[in-house]
C-alpha cells in the first residue's frame, strides 16, 4: 500500500499469530462492513531479544520494509523506541512512562509539528486487576491516546483466543505508520 493511502485509513484491524519463537502481527484495513480487508502491514518482533526491535513490512513474504522501531538502550525501564521508515528516516517516537506505568500503563508518542500525544489505559480497575491478579492478566485493555485534551487514536483489545486489536484514529495528521508501530508495541512490550 501506498503511504498516501496508508494515511487515509481511519481504523485498522491488528491480529497476532502465534508462533513459536518469534511474535508476528498482521495489520488489515477495515471494511465497510466493519469486516477485516486487505492486509496492509506485517511485523515481526523476535522473542528473548536484548535490545527490542521489531521490523514491519509491507506484506508477510517480508521483502520490503515499511517502518521499524528500536530500543535506544538494551535495559531501560522507561524505554524510548525510536520508529523509522524503511530508509531509516525518524517518523517519530514513543516511550513509556515508568513511574505512571505502575498502576496504569502509560506512553507518549512524538511526532514532529504535533503536540505530545499521551496514551493511558482507559480503565484503573481493569487495569489494577491486571496487575495484582495473575490469572486475571489475559483481560482486555483499552489504550486512549490524547493530545492537548482531544482524542488522537485509541488502541482497543478485543475477546478472543487470539489477541485482536481495533485501531481508530480520530486526528488527521498523525502518521499511520507510527500509529502502527505504537499499537503493535502495546501487544508486544506491555509486559515488559
């Protein structure tokens, strides 16, 4: 897809697969019935990696890179992850707020000429019960990003076997791309 058409998307589907050894996502358009469309992205994220990097591509034969993000530092408990196109271009980036994080899951996104975007799980009980009841931690999470108090695009966790994820983005100039990247890593990271 075309990133012209990539940022006129207003929602995507996000679905895991599970493998083995690595963690891989699919990322489809929507239908106009609301039904999953064309595949639009594929990332990869190896398990047990020290530093944390997970390269997108444009479809699952995985020859051509769309975006990637990666860890600035191997441990860091409030990481930053820098995302970048498929030259290495910065689109943006995004961190997680550690000292927030501890009771609700909490991370900025940059994007250059947009304020600071801030995205905070939508509910403090599902979030604590997560948290403090283990077999609990399968519930579903729904991440609310804002920017000056006005909705940017929210993350939403569906039921399932399989971790599925409606993206839905309200502000018309944040960059898809880091949009994908921040929704995948939610899957990805949030148990780091």
């Amino acid at each position: 897809m075309q990133l012209d058409s990539l940022q006129t998307q207003h929602q995507f589907l996000i679905r895991q697969r599970i493998r083995m050894m690595v963690n891989q996502y699919e990322v489809h358009a929507v239908a106009p019935d609301g039904s999953e469309g064309a595949l639009l992205a594929f990332a990869q994220q190896k398990r047990l990696a020290f530093k944390e990097q997970v390269t997108i591509y444009t479809d699952d034969s995985k020859q051509s890179p769309l975006l990637g993000f990666k860890a600035r530092q191997v441990i860091d408990l409030g990481a930053t992850y820098d995302v970048t196109d498929h030259a290495g271009a910065p689109i943006g980036l995004f961190r997680k707020d550690f000292a927030q994080s501890l009771l609700r899951s909490t991370w900025h996104v940059e994007q250059a000429g947009l304020p600071q975007v801030t995205g905070q799980e939508r509910s403090m009980p599902v979030a604590l019960l997560r948290r403090f009841v283990d077999s609990l931690s399968w519930l579903p999470y729904h991440f609310d990003f804002v920017a000056d108090g006005q909705p940017v695009f929210s993350v939403v966790k569906k039921w399932g076997l399989r971790d599925r994820y409606l993206v839905e983005i309200q502000h018309p100039q944040i960059d898809r791309r880091l949009v994908i990247a921040m929704a995948v890593a939610l899957d990805a990271l949030q148990g780091r």
